[in-house]
C-alpha cells in the first residue's frame, strides 16, 4: 500500500458517500449492523468509519444505554459522516488511528471495521490495538474484500484505466482494497494478535446501478483512483472517467447494470 492509498480528500468523500456507498457498501453495512446487533454490545467502538454507512445502520439497533465512539483517520471523512448521521447523544465522533487508539485497555464489547483493514499500514499492530481495548470475550466484527476477479464492477474499471495508461495503470484497486483477501493470512494475523476464536464467512452480494456510468464515477471519482488518474494527467480526470463509462456499457449493457461483488466477514473473539 502507498501512503496517497490512506488520502480521502477534497470532493472525494462526497463522492463516495454519493456513489459507492450504495453501489458496493450498502450491503455489507447491513450484513455487519445485523450482526453487530445480535451480540448486544453495550459499549461500541467503529474505526475506519468511512463516509458513515456502518454507524448509520448500527445506531438504530444499539440499545437507549449504549455508548458508540465513531473513528476515522480520515478528518474529512469523519466530518462528512456526523453531518449524515440523525442527532444521537450515544455517539461520540473521533479522529483516530485504528493502530494506535487512543482509548484505555478493555474499554468495549465490541470493535467493528467495514473494509478498513486492507488500509493498515501493520495489520497486525491494528489487531492488537483491537484486542487491547476489548473486554475478555468481547468481539472483533469486520470485513475486507476478496480478490478483484470476484469484484467484479471493480475488475472492469481497473482494466478500462490500464487501456488509458498502458505504461503506468493506476492499480489502487487491486493493491489495496482487494489486496487483502488471503483468509489464511488474515486467520494468521489475528491469531499473532492474541485472537483464540476466528470464524471467517465469504460473502457474495450484487452490486447494482441504474446505468454503467454510476459505478465509472464511483470508482474513478469517488476513490483514490481519483488521485492516481490526476497524478497521471491532472486534465484526464473527466475523459478517463468517460471512457471507463462506455467501456463498462459495452460489456453490460446500456441501461440498469448489476455484478458479482464479494467480501469476507471475520469474527474473532478477544
């Protein structure tokens, strides 16, 4: 992973929020909230929150006493997702590295991650960090993506950008949000950090979009894509986007598209 992989800037967490929060995020916020919610943790902790959608769907099945610290190292991501979120006096907003939380040891029930790890400089730093901060028998409830070939919406816009920049393909997708995707080293990872109980489910959904062109800005204008297209040609952004947009069409269609998307969902008991 580079560093620039970590940098949700400028019109970016907008667009993600508007765009691939519901095109590949949806889901899994729903998958993770309800199981989140049948452990019935009364103290919470959420690092890598993102743009918002995990809290969004966990909040309303926490109980009245429930305390939820929200995290991001993201500022900018972690602003954007209080100015979504109804007011709830539960939740507390709070800018934090997942590898160094600044919270005292044993502090929650429960720590979830919706597709953050993959963005851990030390996964296993960020596992142990993790674990600190449970309580013994409390849960670590998270997710990554599977490899790119099984995401594949994703797939399609990395191989449309390597059409356009031949000599230097922007490969964020693959390198790190579908870069982590080993269960055996993810087992491992866990287990170096003190984990005893790790259950790992692959989970498969559909990523849906009334046209092609919904997930070509998703992912072209809504990720670190964004950032790499720029680096490449700062005026290529639209035009690139433009193509991987017909690119897309040509292969599913011109009207409403849908696609395989996948993920692992990993329980691990402190």
């Amino acid at each position: 992973m580079l560093e620039t992989d970590k940098v949700f800037a400028g019109s970016i967490p907008e667009n993600y929020d508007r765009y691939m929060v519901p095109l590949i995020f949806e889901p899994y916020a729903a998958d993770i909230a309800r199981r989140a919610g049948s452990l019935s943790p009364g103290a919470v902790l959420e690092t890598a929150a993102g743009s918002g959608v995990v809290t969004r769907a966990l909040a309303p099945k926490l109980p009245p006493g429930a305390t939820y610290v929200v995290t991001d190292l993201n500022q900018a991501m972690l602003d954007y997702a209080a100015s979504r979120q109804p007011p709830d006096t539960r939740i507390e907003w709070r800018q934090a590295d997942a590898l160094a939380l600044p919270f005292e040891d044993a502090a929650f029930d429960l720590v979830c991650c919706q597709f953050g790890a993959m963005f851990f400089p030390d996964r296993v730093v960020g596992y142990r960090e993790a674990r600190r901060v449970l309580k013994p028998g409390g849960h670590f409830l998270f997710n990554v993506w599977d490899r790119i070939e099984e995401n594949v919406f994703a797939d399609d816009v990395t191989n449309a950008l390597a059409r356009i920049f031949p000599n230097d393909p922007p490969r964020f997708m693959a390198r790190t949000p579908h870069g982590y995707h080993d269960t055996a080293l993810i087992r491992s990872e866990l287990e170096a950090a003190g984990f005893s109980s790790v259950v790992i489910e692959t989970r498969a959904e559909r990523s849906r979009a009334s046209s092609a062109r919904i997930p070509a800005i998703a992912y072209c204008q809504g990720t670190v894509l964004r950032t790499e297209i720029e680096a490449r040609d700062a005026g290529k952004l639209q035009s690139a986007t433009d193509f991987v947009a017909s690119a897309m069409a040509d292969k599913h269609g011109r009207g409403e598209v849908a696609a395989k998307i996948q993920a692992h969902v990993v329980v691990a008991v402190a």
